[in-house]
C-alpha cells in the first residue's frame, strides 16, 4: 500500500500515475472524540477508505488534510475540549482550492476527495466549485463524497441492533466510528473506557457561545456500547463498494 501514497513517491513515479490512475484527497479534522478514540479519527477513517478504494482500483492518495472546520457541540463536541483544533471556513476552503489546483495543474483529471469530518463538507464543496465552476469541458473532475452517505439502508438495522440509531451527527465517537476504528486501528481503541454518555435531548438550533453544559464531560454525544470490529468490516466493506459504483459512472477507472 505503500506504492500508491504521494508522500512516499518521487516526483517521477508521481508523474507517471496522472493519466491512468484516480487521485484521493482524504480530508479530517483534529477533535476530540471521547476517552476511548484519538484525535485523529476523523483523518485516520478518511485515509483508510483511500486505502481500501486503492486496493480496488487504480488510485494514489494524497497527502491526508488532517485539520478541519469547527466541531459543533451537538455534532462533536466542539471547542470545549482540548486537543481539538479548528480551521474557519475561509481557511478551510482556501487551503482545499489551493491543493486542488496544485493537482490539477500536475494533470489530474479524476480526483475523489474522501472526507471524514461531518462538518467539512460545505467547505470542500466551495472549494471545488471555486476551482471549476467556469470549466467548459468535462474533465478535469471533482467528486466529493464521504463515509456515512454511503452505507446502504439495508446494513442499517445490523449496525444498530441493540439501539437506536438518533441521526449521523449524534454518531460521533459513538457506534460506526468507533466499529470502524476498532475494524482500522484496534490498538488505538481503548475498549474498557467506552460509555454510555450522551446528550438526551439534542437542540434543533446552535447557540454561540456554545454550552458548557450541553455535552457530557466525556466529550460523547452517544453510546458506544454494542460497538464491534465485525460491525466496522460491514460498514468498510459496503461504503467502499459503493463509492467504486460511483467512481465507474464518473470516471474511466482501472481495476487493480
């Protein structure tokens, strides 16, 4: 897997997988998730689905944006924790349109950004625009898509076979990512802090400055109990296999 990171190319062998290859941009954040999960998992999950789409088909992955826009309290927990570091929006957005162009002027013509921070997603949308909104020409292409728009209704009801499922913003830190991490990383689950905080009733409305009071101090928005490897193998297995679908109607791709 080494093979197909940028950060481990010369520029030569970079070069050289422009025409034929797709390019993924994994893009996370910096933030807390609970006791029992680091700070990078929102980084971590995004560059291990570049991982697992590269081992499909012909992909290289940039290197990994490991900061992202602010975690809000009811998504993430936001500012109130420390270790989490947020970028503003412009920033976000400046720093994503200054990498998309970089590789686009490289010559890539398919490029999937893969994010894995809920709150990301506007911010790289605008970038991408930005960089192409006035293009003629159908290529070069932007695809932007992320974990939790990808899993399939069917595999819901095993994820979430002991409770209920309450939204994807309540997921942070709580079922799949924590299946996920436990599925990508075993080593850096610590399993005997897992809890069952949450917030009881999650507002419909955002409030700055943010509440000290809205988020357990374990920094959990919900359960992460009945989390499992196994659950996370179902979740990687099916995400992956439905962005390939995506990646084969939007790009002339090249099975590995």
């Amino acid at each position: 897997m080494k093979n197909n990171l940028v950060r481990n190319m010369t520029w030569q062998e970079y070069h050289s997988k422009v025409e034929d290859y797709i390019l993924i941009l994994p893009v996370g954040s910096t933030e807390q998730h609970g006791p029992h999960l680091p700070l990078g998992v929102d980084a971590i999950i995004s560059e291990r689905y570049s991982q697992a789409i590269a081992e499909k088909v012909r992909a290289v992955i940039a290197p990994t944006i490991t900061y992202g826009y602010k975690s809000q309290p009811a998504s993430g927990g936001g500012p109130l924790f420390p270790g989490t570091v947020d970028l503003n929006g412009t920033t976000l957005t400046s720093l994503i349109y200054d990498v998309l162009k970089e590789f686009v002027d490289d010559g890539w013509k398919n490029i999937l950004i893969m994010s894995g921070h809920y709150e990301n997603d506007a911010f790289l949308a605008e970038a991408a625009d930005l960089l192409l909104r006035n293009q003629k020409e159908a290529f070069p292409k932007i695809l932007l898509s992320n974990w939790w728009d990808n899993i399939s209704i069917e595999l819901m009801p095993k994820i979430f076979d002991e409770v209920e499922f309450k939204g994807w913003a309540m997921e942070h830190a709580a079922i799949t990512e924590t299946s996920m991490m436990m599925y990508f990383t075993p080593e850096l689950v610590h399993e005997d802090l897992i809890t069952d905080d949450g917030i009881e009733n999650p507002p419909t409305y955002q409030r700055f400055p943010p509440s000290k009071t809205l988020i357990p101090s374990s920094g959990c928005l919900y359960t992460g109990k009945s989390s499992t490897a196994e659950k996370g193998r179902l979740i990687v297995e099916d995400v992956t296999n439905n962005i390939i679908l995506f990646l084969k109607k939007e790009f002339a791709l090249h099975e590995v």
